[in-house]
C-alpha cells in the first residue's frame, strides 16, 4: 500500500490500539547500535547489557546505557550532550578534548498501513512517540588480543579484561548483543567491527539482523505462548539515523559553554562510485554525513567576521569543528548476507528530520512518511537551507538524516528459524582535515598575518568541506574490507606499558605477555620490525583549554629496531609538568602485500594504550641521610595551625633521602608500621598501624635504613625520636 497516500491519517490514528500518551514528551536518550555477522563463539556473553567500548582505533564508542530505555538498538541518551567528557560517548579522534558528539542513533520502524497483529490481537502500526523500547538478550565483547596492561605510577590504568579473546577474529575487536523490540516483536542481532590498521582507523562496519519473530519477551523473561505474535506477514521500512553534534570542543570555545543541542549543524548526503572496487555490483556507495555550519547571532572574531563555521578558536584560530562525519549503506537483503543478494536498489530513500521538530515536536501520522521519505522534502532531499525549509539565518536543533531501506515483506512463522529477516551492513565513519590545516587554515583566517595570502571566509569553509574527501575515502575502504569478508592485513599488537615518574626523568617500559605477538596473525610469520614512543606534554586531550593554547600535540620521542631494548628514558621533562605515553610495535610490511598500498609497514594503534593518568617528574630526595626530620614534633590532634589543616592525624616524614626504608617503633621496640620509600624528600603518614588502628600516645622511634642516593650512592642509617600526642 502506498504509504504517501494517507487520506485516512486521522482514521488511522483513531483505530491505533493501546496508544501511549499523547502528552508524554520523548525521554532524552539515544538509539545505540552496531553490527556485523561472523561466526562468533557465546561462550563470555553476559545477560545484563553491560557496557562494552569499541576503542581500537581512532574512533571511541562507548556502548553504555547512561540512561533511559531500550538497552542498546533503542537506546536514548540526550544527557550525553551536556559538558561532561565521560559522558560522551563518541569520540574522532578520540585524543582531542570533546572531540565529537554522537547524539542518538534512531531507527523508528515504520509499517505500511496494514500494519501488523499483536500478541494481544490488536491491529497496530506505530507507536506514538516513535521510540522502540528493548530487552536486552545478551551483550560481548570480543577482541583478537585482550587490551594492554597500563600502569602509572604503580597505579593500573584499568580493570582485569574479563570479555573474551579470539586470536582467529578478523578484526581487532567485535562488540555482539541482540534485543528484543517488543512493540514490533523483532529480534535484532548486532556486530560491530573495529580495526587498527592506520588506513582503516577512521570507521566502523557493522551488520544487523533484524527478525520478525514476534516475541515481546526475552528468555530470561520466562515468556509463553501468550507474549508471541501470531503468524503473519508485515511490510516494513527500516529507517537509520546516526544523528551527530557537533564538536563539543568547539561549541564551548566559540559559545562559551555547553549547549544542549547541536544548533549550527547541517545534514545532506552525496554518492560516488568506489575508488577501490571498481565496476563492483554496488558500483555507488550514497553517504549521509554532517557538518558545522554557520551559528545565527554569533558574536563577531577579531578579524570582523561573524562565520563560526569549523568553530575557529577565538584566540588562535584553530578549527577545532572540522570533522566530518556520515554512514553509507553497505549491503540490503532479505535473508542473506551474500554479495549476489545485494538489492542494488537501495537505499530507498535518504530523508532529512531534526530532533526537535519531528522527534520531540510531532505526533501526527505523516511522521511515519518524513522517516520514509514520502513527505514534501521527498526521498532524497539536500539540507534545509539548500532546500528552503528553514532560511540561511535560522537553524534546526539536532538534525537526523536517515538510509531507509526497504520496503520489505516479512513472515512470522512458528519456527522461529523459518521467520524472515532484514540483512543490512552499514560504515560509520568520519572525516576531516588534518590538525595541522585545521591549525594553519584557522590562523590565516583569523590572524591573517600575510595581506597576500587572506583566507577568507569562503575560502575557510570550502577547505573544511573537502573533509568529504576523507569521510568517502573511510567509507570506500570500509567498503572494501566488507567485500573481503573483513579480512585485511593486520599490524602488530600494542605491548603493555608501564610508566613511572622518576626525578627529572621518566621510566617507560613495555613488553608482549606472549612470543605469539611477534607473529603475523594470518600467516603465523615472524614480521616485527620497530618499537616506538610517544608523548602528550601538558592535559591529556589535545586542545584542553587547560594546555592554555600550548598547541602540545602527541609527537614520536624514540624508536629501536631492537626488539630486546623494551625501556626509555625519558630526560626532557620539566619538573612538576604531566606527561602522557604510549608505545607502538611496528611490523616490516612484508605480509601485507595484498594491501591497498603493498607491503606498507603497519602500526599497532596509539590510540589503545595511551596513558591517561599523568606522569610528572619530580625533585629528588636528598643525597644524604643524617638530614630526616618528623614534622611536627611533638605532634598532637589538638596542634591547630601548628599541624595539617583540615588532617590531624597527618605526620610528615621530611628531608628523606631518594630511596630508604622507614620504620616506626615504640620506644619499647614495638613494631607499628613500614614504608618504602622512593623519590621526592618527603612522606606522610596517618599515624596508622599496619593492622589500621590509630597509634597510642607515646614516645616512637623512626628508623631510616636502606638509604641510597639518586646516583645509586649507599648511605648511612638514620634514627629520629618523636612524640605523639592524642
């Protein structure tokens, strides 16, 4: 039936059973999910939804349910779009402080008007808010090597990996779930793939099943006959919309603070035919992808301007709003995955809707036809300024641009094995300039030091859109790792790092927990070639306003051709300033012949093993002994300003030597508690025994033993008398 025909709407709505109510407003939370179909064995799959991040390569997705409902195909999550770094949950790249924003990814099923039965008996055809609540079967995490260990300062930098590993996985890491959409009784199966091979960073593939089982229930939920559909056939759209803010780093540097939405953002689509699968079936790939535009009411820059497109920083110019993000359609069929069950026709349709006028603002029938693509904008409209939907002025908070593919028939039988299913592979990917134009082009711009070279303001958004370029060149190859069955060349692992402030100095070590790293994961050959370094000065994030326009990027330190040699010395560091590490393994390139470039040497990510607690050089403690002192002394709760404030038990050990052992007694040769001691001249002590109770008032002795000196010198034990009162 037609759906663009709907001359009955307000009949229809009438007719709609069980309708929610019509005053609720659309809870803030965000459509999660990912795909991809391999075999993939359940043995760690976990039945809680419990979060699971895809951080392999210069993207970080999070999959958490923050808030709201419908675990992750229909999960909500607008509370990510305040200021808050942990609650992002999409990052490119994910090193740039609120680098990028993903608000939502919506997929609002949409049935002809014949609708379809319910377990109930009721006829239904879509829900009145659009939200496609689900229960969550299971969740996993898959991954070929399990991440590394980073410690900081003795500190681990994350918890036991307790997923699973699978050294024959195709890519790097696998996330798995499958829900349960109740309203529609449709099971999804979801994959999502992620590689850290350095031209194929830059995007996700995932693959999604989506069955007509007619079940409402998960297992867990003990269902029966009662919660299952009956057998029918539906006919069905299925919409997708990953719907992406803009950078958050750039929303604050030119608003001075966080807003809500996305207000300056703008969506539309292009098609191109594939660079690297040339006269391949589907020929044309058709990309739906964002972009920061020009904000209304923006307060003008130094150099007069009021365009904040790319969001230049107000003080250096950098483009920190530059990326560019999108998704293509990769594959659609029914029932089948293979290449030859391609249908070439899709997608059906590209349309445009925003967050607030549709998915919170409407409640008509015809929102079913903006999703489809048979409203007045039609099947594949450009952006709402191009189009005329909104003026150059104004502005859409939260736009959505959808791939509809369909529409599709689909039965329910009684055995669920026979229902049919909605095969779909999609790309997420990201483009963008490099940091450096972004950095450079901003300048120009802003400062425009060279009266014959201006940028002007054309000229700077028109650099910005070339991102394009980049995000069909993420796609084209995500493309071709599709086609290839996700098997593509594999750079070596990231070792496990450890890290230690020293004075004036920093230890880096690394190393494998296996010989097999050394080995090719394809061919088993031994390829490694290079271990290298790196280093973040200043904030952790790239562009942190608290680097306070330093312009610190990650740079490369050191690199040996030896693989024995698993430590560096770090020397060119400033007391008291943070720094951040992460260590490489390079492979020689010679397994890889059958890459996009041959033979080009592959690097495991940097992204994955980054330190993000920091490490910070330090004053060494003395090159003698005899110089200790126990402050204060005598010490007493009741000290005041003679003690800790805001402390009382606080005791600080002072003037210690670089390395000693420290030991408290009574002054009757009792033991009360050990410390070793390393670094700094000083140590604190709660006054604590090493069963944790509070000393007694009394008379101890400090013994200072082991002592040596930063260049390795053994010095002489020491012994200082106190008196603690409490």
């Amino acid at each position: 039936m037609n759906v663009s025909g709907l001359d009955n709407a307000d009949e229809l709505m009438e007719n709609e059973m069980n309708w929610v109510n019509k005053k609720s407003a659309v809870m803030g939370l965000v459509v999660l999910f990912l795909f991809i179909n391999i075999p993939i064995a359940f043995g760690q799959r976990k039945e809680s939804g419990r979060p699971m991040f895809i951080d392999v390569n210069a993207i970080k997705l999070d999959m958490k349910k923050v808030s709201g409902e419908g675990q992750f195909t229909t999960q909500y999550s607008w509370v990510l779009a305040n200021g808050n770094v942990s609650n992002e949950i999409w990052q490119y790249p994910q090193d740039e402080w609120h680098s990028r924003l993903l608000y939502q990814i919506f997929n609002p099923i949409c049935p002809d008007n014949d609708g379809f039965i319910n377990n109930f008996g009721d006829k239904k055809i879509i829900p009145e808010t659009f939200v496609s609540n689900g229960r969550n079967v299971f969740s996993q995490e898959i991954r070929r090597y399990r991440p590394p260990n980073v410690t900081v300062d003795g500190i681990a930098q994350s918890q036991e990996y307790t997923w699973e590993t699978d050294p024959d996985l195709k890519s790097d890491i696998c996330a798995v779930w499958e829900d349960i959409i109740p309203f529609w009784g449709i099971r999804t199966h979801i994959e999502v793939y992620g590689f850290s091979h350095p031209l194929h960073e830059n995007y996700l593939i995932w693959k999604a099943t989506y069955k007509f089982t007619g079940e409402t229930k998960t297992p867990l939920q003990s269902p029966d006959s009662s919660d299952v559909f009956p057998d029918q056939t539906m006919r069905i759209w299925w919409p997708l919309s990953f719907s992406f803010g803009p950078s958050k780093a750039g929303e604050y540097a030119t608003m001075g603070g966080f807003a809500f939405e996305g207000q300056d953002d703008l969506d539309s689509w292009f098609a191109r035919p594939s660079a690297l699968l040339p006269g391949n079936r589907r020929d044309s790939l058709y990309v739906a992808y964002y972009w920061d535009h020009k904000t209304p009411g923006t307060s003008s820059y130094t150099n007069g301007s009021s365009d904040d497109t790319g969001d230049p920083d107000r003080k250096s110019g950098h483009l920190l709003s530059c990326q560019i993000p999108g998704f293509a359609l990769l594959h659609a069929a029914k029932n089948s995955f293979e290449a030859t069950d391609d249908d070439l026709t899709q997608p059906y349709s590209m349309p445009h809707a925003d967050i607030e006028n549709d998915l919170w603002g409407r409640r008509d029938f015809g929102l079913r036809d903006t999703y489809i693509g048979h409203d007045a904008l039609g099947k594949f409209p450009l952006d709402p300024i191009t189009e005329g939907e909104i003026s150059a002025s104004a502005y859409q908070k939260g736009p959505m641009r959808f791939i509809t593919i369909g529409p599709y028939e689909l039965e329910k039988r009684s055995n669920p094995d026979e229902c049919d299913s909605i095969c779909a592979v999609y790309a997420i990917g990201t483009g963008s300039i490099s940091w450096t134009a972004a950095d450079t082009i901003g300048y120009q711009w802003l400062k425009q030091p060279d009266e014959s070279n201006i940028i002007t303001d054309s000229m700077k958004n028109a650099i910005i859109m070339t991102g394009k370029d980049s995000l069909f060149q993420a796609i084209d190859r995500a493309n071709w790792a599709w086609n290839r069955g996700f098997d593509i060349p594999d750079p070596p692992p990231p070792p496990d790092m450890v890290v230690t402030s020293d004075a004036d100095k920093v230890d880096i070590s690394w190393s494998y927990p296996s010989a097999s790293y050394f080995r090719d994961p394809d061919t088993g050959i031994d390829d490694w070639y290079a271990w290298r370094v790196y280093r973040k000065k200043g904030a952790a994030w790239t562009n942190d306003p608290e680097d306070k326009q330093s312009g610190e990027t990650w740079k490369l330190i050191y690199e040996t051709t030896d693989r024995n040699v698993l430590t560096y010395v770090d020397k060119n560091v400033t007391r008291g300033v943070s720094y951040y590490y992460a260590v490489t393994a390079v492979d020689n390139g010679t397994q890889n012949p059958d890459d996009i470039i041959p033979n080009m040497k592959l690097e495991s990510s940097r992204y994955v093993n980054r330190s993000a607690l920091p490490a910070i050089p330090f004053k060494a403690g003395l090159s003698v002994s005899n110089m200790v002192r126990v402050v204060p002394n005598p010490a007493t709760v009741n000290a005041g300003g003679l003690g800790f404030p805001g402390n009382i038990n606080q005791i600080l050990f002072a003037k210690l030597p670089y390395i000693c052992n420290l030991k408290v007694y009574t002054e009757t040769g009792d033991f009360i508690t050990e410390i070793d001691h390393f670094g700094t001249d000083q140590e604190i002590w709660d006054q604590r025994t090493d069963s944790n109770q509070y000393v007694a008032s009394g008379i101890y002795i400090l013994v200072v033993t082991k002592a040596e000196s930063v260049d390795g010198k053994k010095l002489p034990d020491q012994y200082v008398k106190f008196v603690l009162v409490r």
